[in-house]
C-alpha cells in the first residue's frame, strides 16, 4: 500500500498497520503485553519521558498496540491524533477530568446514553456547570451560552429516542464563538458520518460498539481532528504550551486523564477492536439495511404505538439525517399499543437476544425504561420522551427475512 495515498474508508482500515515496519512481517500489529519499556542508555529514557522523542515510559500511558489501534481511528476520522480509553465512558470523563475547572460552562444535549447524562449530573455537582438543552434546534444551545461556557457536547443521534441535534448550525455557532465542539459519534461511526465535517474539535467514539462490533472487548476514543484553535481555550497548563498549539489539548489529555486517572485501554482489547474494525464498513451496512427493513415493517403494524428512526420519512429530523449521514443507523426504538406487554411481547422473540450492548452482529433488544434508564425515574425519563413501554433494537447482521419475522411473530403471540 502506497503511503500517503488516498484510499476508501476499508482499504485504509485493512492496511493501517503496515504503513509503518511490523517485527516478522505480521499483518497484524502484535499484542505487546510489556507495562515497562527498556532503552539503551540513561539520555534516551530521560529523553522519552521529557517528550524530546518518541517511545513509551509505562504502560498506562501507551502501547504498541494501543497505538496502531489509535491512528487506524485517527484514520477514520480523518483527524491528528486519538487517545484510546478503557471505555466510552472513560473517553467522555477525559474531557472533565483534563479540561474543565471549577466555574467553567458546559453546554450539552439534553438527550444522551443515559450513563453520560449522570456523568453530566455528577460534574454539574463538582465546580463546573452543566446546561442541558434540546440541541435539535440551535437556537436552544445558543441561549444557553455564557461567557464562562468552554465546551458544547452533543451526541449525532440520540440513544434510545434517536433525536438528531442541528449539527453543522451548532458547529457554525461554536466556531463564531471560539467554543470547543465536542461530538459523540458512537451511534453513527466514522463510517456513517464525520463529525469533522460540522466543525467539531474532538470526536468521541464508544470502541466496545459499531467500531469492535463483536461484543467482546470494550474500549474508547477521543480524536483531535485538527479543527479547533487551541491557543483560544484558557485552561491548558504552561507546561504543555511547550508544544506546537494543534497538539495542546490533547497533550493535557494524555497526561491528565490518561497518565493521572487510569482509564487506560487494555494491548489485548486494542487487538480485538483493531480486528473487528476491519469489517465495520461491511457490518453497518448490513445493520442499516436490516433496521430500514425492520422499522418499516414495525412502523405498519396496527399493534405498534410509533417507531423512532431517522429512516423513516415521519421522523422529525428524517431529512436533516439524509443530508448528514451515509445510512440511517443500525438502532431504533419503538413502542406497543397500551394493550400489549413489552416483557410477554419481548420474551417471544427467538432470534434477538435480551442484552444492553449495541452496534453488535447480533440483534439485542431492550425494554428501555425498565433496565437503562431506570435510575432516572419517570418524570426525568417522561421529559426524555422516553414511553414505559419503549423498546430499543439495536439491529445486527442477520438474514432480513429471518428478523422480520422474529418480529412478526412475537407481535402475532
């Protein structure tokens, strides 16, 4: 593979590792289990940890293989430089931990993965404060807007709701300002859209979903996609103003949230990601394809009260999403008629499993007020839009027919 070359969004993925020397020709990069790197002097050591060259000074702040892993998704998404976590969540939490001080401003989405809108709730309760507003209209996070406001954090589409924010409005409205944009891209990927493209600063992506897409590792990431200027943000320290300005934000990443707080993301893990990202392209397809089929069939059953997917021609943002995303998605949410119950209706199923992972080969169902976003209780999840008989469907790579009727027949029982 030529180097520097413009290749698709596979080709790329496929040969990302070898675009640099592999040991013994392997095509993959190998799993480095070492947490300690030796060099060959004393001035070489102190070099790497003064950040004069490159290499590794401990585990918890990288890896061979989480680095291959880490520019295959800089790759994807077309940015500078990414930072893999532990987890999704451990990716967001960064963006507290290493970048927001007390009296500092975040704008955000009211509609988020449940466990970010805690993660909100307890910074909101730590010194910076935290404003949630319906972003599918700018004009809700501009009057939201104060001069202590640092970030604007939105997700491209909502989980379980699948509420689509005004993104390229917004990205305009933070680049006017001199505001950081902060996208999750978890319920899209790389694949489906980049969040570059509406001005965001930093992309966050749940790894343990569409990019891995197998269930069996977890992990995130955070992506510098060179868009924002970071020499206009206030909070970052003297010591990393050492470097050229593109590389400020995520230097006080990688050394606050990464090196201080211990999220970090597992050489094992890295590897499984690394491989299931190679067939994402080939999976979300299918998923796209398979849930279009699938809400469409759900969307004309008289048994069914609504079906929430950008797919659909009815769905608020339908056409918002068309001119944004390549594909609509792999995950919808619907909800019965008053009639039916969700759990007898659920258990029914024989081919969709009863799990709460998404972005995975197989399908998983959820009843949604019930498990994920229990904790929040009715009147929060009533304002969230969220039904007690919603179930969310995170639709996988199975044969169409076959899921088509699963559904049918727990809807006929």
């Amino acid at each position: 593979m030529t180097p520097n070359k413009k290749f698709g969004f596979t080709t790329t993925i496929l040969h990302s590792d070898r675009q640099s020397p592999i040991e013994h020709g392997s095509l993959h990069k190998p799993i480095h289990t070492s947490v300690a790197f030796g060099y060959r002097d004393a001035r070489q050591l102190a070099s790497v940890f003064q950040g004069r060259e490159p290499g590794y000074r401990y585990g918890r702040q990288g890896n061979p293989t989480v680095s291959a892993l880490e520019e295959k998704i800089t790759r994807m998404e077309d940015g500078l430089q990414t930072i893999c976590f532990a987890t999704g969540m451990a990716a967001i939490g960064a963006i507290a931990q290493a970048l927001l001080r007390e009296g500092d401003h975040v704008v955000s989405s009211a509609y988020l993965f449940g466990n970010t809108n805690s993660l909100w709730q307890t910074v909101n309760s730590q010194g910076p404060r935290v404003t949630m507003v319906d972003a599918t209209d700018v004009a809700n996070v501009e009057a939201a807007l104060t001069p202590q406001t640092r970030i604007v954090f939105v997700e491209t589409i909502a989980n379980p709701r699948t509420q689509v924010v005004d993104l390229a409005r917004i990205g305009a409205l933070c680049r006017e300002r001199g505001i950081l944009y902060v996208v999750d891209n978890t319920m899209t990927s790389p694949y489906l859209f980049r969040p570059k493209e509406v001005g965001a600063g930093l992309v966050v992506n749940a790894l343990t979903k569409s990019i891995a897409g197998h269930g069996i590792a977890l992990g995130g990431s955070l992506t510098d996609t060179g868009v924002y200027d970071w020499s206009a943000y206030p909070n970052i320290a003297e010591n990393y103003r050492r470097y050229p300005t593109q590389q400020w934000g995520m230097a006080q990443v990688r050394a606050k949230a990464l090196r201080d707080f211990g999220a970090s993301l597992a050489p094992e893990a890295a590897h499984h990601i690394a491989v299931g990202a190679e067939t994402m392209a080939l999976r979300i397809e299918r998923e796209c394809a398979n849930a279009l089929a699938l809400a469409r069939m759900l969307e004309a059953d008289d048994r069914v009260q609504a079906v929430h997917y950008p797919g659909l021609a009815g769905h608020p943002q339908h056409q918002l999403s068309a001119k944004l995303f390549r594909a609509f998605g792999g995950l919808f949410s619907f909800e019965l008629k008053p009639h039916i119950d969700c759990f007898d209706f659920l258990d029914r199923l024989k081919i969709a499993i009863l799990a709460s992972n998404l972005g995975d080969t197989r399908t998983l169902v959820i009843p949604v007020a019930h498990t994920i976003f229990y904790e929040m209780g009715p009147e929060r999840r009533a304002g969230m839009g969220i039904a007690e008989s919603l179930i969310r469907v995170s639709v996988g790579i199975e044969d169409t027919d076959d899921l088509l009727e699963d559904f049918r027949q727990a809807l006929a029982g």
